[in-house]
C-alpha cells in the first residue's frame, strides 16, 4: 500500500517559532529520502509556507490556502485551484460593503498571485500581517473599493477582533455555496475570518492530491477546526494533544504537544516507505 502523509502545519507540525525543529526536519528528512510520501496542508500560502518550513525535504506538492490551492513547492507549479464565480464575487463585494469590512482578497491577476486590500483600512491584525510579508511580490494595496475584486479570486481573509465579525458570522455560516472558517490566528488574539469557494477544503485537497501521487490511502495530522475536513478524507487521523476536542473526538488517536516534535515521533516508529530499503 502506498500511504500518503499530510501533516498540518501551525499547532501541529510546526513549533511556537513558527519552525520545524531541527529534531523533526532530521527525522523527516531521513524518512523522505528513503522513500517516505509527505506533505504539508496549511492555511499558509506558497511564500509563508516555505519560510516555515526551510530545511525541510519537499517529496510531495502541498496544500495551501485551507485546500483551495495545491502547489509544488519546488517550482511553483499549480496541480489545481478553486475560484469564486462572478455571481459570487458580486455577492460578497456587496457583503463587505455593507458590513464595512475591508478583506485581504487573493486572486490570480495577469497570471500573477496577488494580495490585495484597501489602503488605509488597515486593522491592527492587518498591519502586523503585512509587516511580516515586507517584499513580498503578492502585495497589492489598491486606492478604491472596486479593484479589490479584480482577477480569478479564490479567498478572502478578514483580520481583526472577535466582536468585529460575530454578528454576521452565523448568517454567512449558512452560505451553501462557500466554505467559511473562523477562528482564533494562532500565536495571536486577533481572529482571521477565512472565505473559500465550498470545493476548497483540506479533505478535497487531500483527496485530489492522493490521486496526483498515486496513493492508496491517507494518514494526516492536525490541531484545529481547519482540520476537520481532512481527518474526514483520511484514512487514519492524528490530533496532536493541543488539538481543539472537536478534532480529537474525530480522531484515530491523540499523540503529543506539538512542542514535542510528536508527528515527527510518530512517523519515526509508523510510517511506511514507498520503495524498499
């Protein structure tokens, strides 16, 4: 059998540095190099995602942006993305209006990746967002409202306080036609308010991806709501010990604290490699 390994990132894979230990990158690299399929599915994009994980081996493309894009790290190839459609778009350049929010709207604009918001509406989570991405080619601040829309759009990202979104947030829950997240930024208190078209997800991702490498089967790991979808597409599920319960109750098993390299432990004593020794 030809198992597939995907490991979140933040608050699972990754440390509070934002880093794969030098423990964990030993142990993955060794397994990688002998043969081992994995992966990483994160809400990260392509920049954000190598910069947390530099030094690691890259054996499989990876899915980013909660499962509405799958890339290969090495070249920047695109295996596959979901976009909104025009109706879509319509609906929502009216529901940020009218609710005055200014979102971080990610589109492929002139076949570039871009990152647009509306300057001078920056909330306090948006300026240490952008304060962390200096030089980043996907910035794309933008002088009115309009342009915020223009492209193939495949997410949205709404950075600030809890009480900034929690009265419409159960009204856009309903949403049959788009996936929605939202929760706590990890490291942060700030919550990130995370729109998708609704075949955008870490579990289609997972499963469109077993089927480019040619796996039989899944294994994954997590910690968050995020999780969920891809613990469901799996074959075998692993909360780490900081997991939310929801994700836990879900699981195969729980393991240990992220902080514990605990996903690189268990693919240490677990994994099975795709070519013989």
């Amino acid at each position: 059998m030809k198992t597939l390994y995907i490991s979140d990132l933040d608050g699972t894979l990754l440390t509070k540095d934002e880093r794969i230990s030098k423990y964990s990158l030993d142990i993955l690299n060794d397994l990688i190099g002998r043969g081992m399929l994995f992966t990483f599915a994160t809400a990260r994009s392509l920049v954000t995602a190598r910069k947390a994980t530099v030094g690691l081996e890259y054996a499989c493309p990876a899915i980013l942006y909660n499962g509405a894009m799958i890339k290969d790290l090495h070249t920047g190839k695109l295996f596959d993305v979901e976009h909104f459609t025009p109706s879509q778009i319509d609906f929502f350049t009216k529901f940020f209006r009218e609710n005055h929010i200014s979102p971080f709207v990610y589109a492929s604009i002139d076949g570039a990746e871009k990152v647009s918001w509306l300057k001078g509406t920056e909330t306090d989570g948006m300026k240490r967002y952008l304060s962390r991405r200096t030089g980043d080619e996907r910035l794309n601040p933008v002088e009115s409202f309009d342009r915020l829309f223009l492209g193939n759009v495949f997410y949205f990202n709404c950075i600030g306080a809890k009480q900034s979104f929690e009265h419409f947030v159960g009204d856009l829950k309903k949403n049959d036609c788009v996936r929605m997240l939202f929760t706590q930024e990890t490291y942060q208190s700030d919550y990130w308010l995370e729109i998708m078209p609704k075949k955008a997800s870490k579990g289609d991702a997972a499963l469109k991806l077993k089927s480019i490498v040619g796996a039989d089967r899944i294994v994954c790991f997590g910690d968050g709501e995020n999780d969920v979808g891809l613990f469901g597409a799996a074959d075998e599920s692993y909360a780490v010990l900081n997991a939310i319960e929801e994700l836990k109750r879900v699981s195969t098993g729980v393991i240990g604290y992220s902080e514990e390299d605990s996903v690189a432990k268990w693919l240490s004593k677990h994994c099975e490699l795709s070519r013989a020794e």
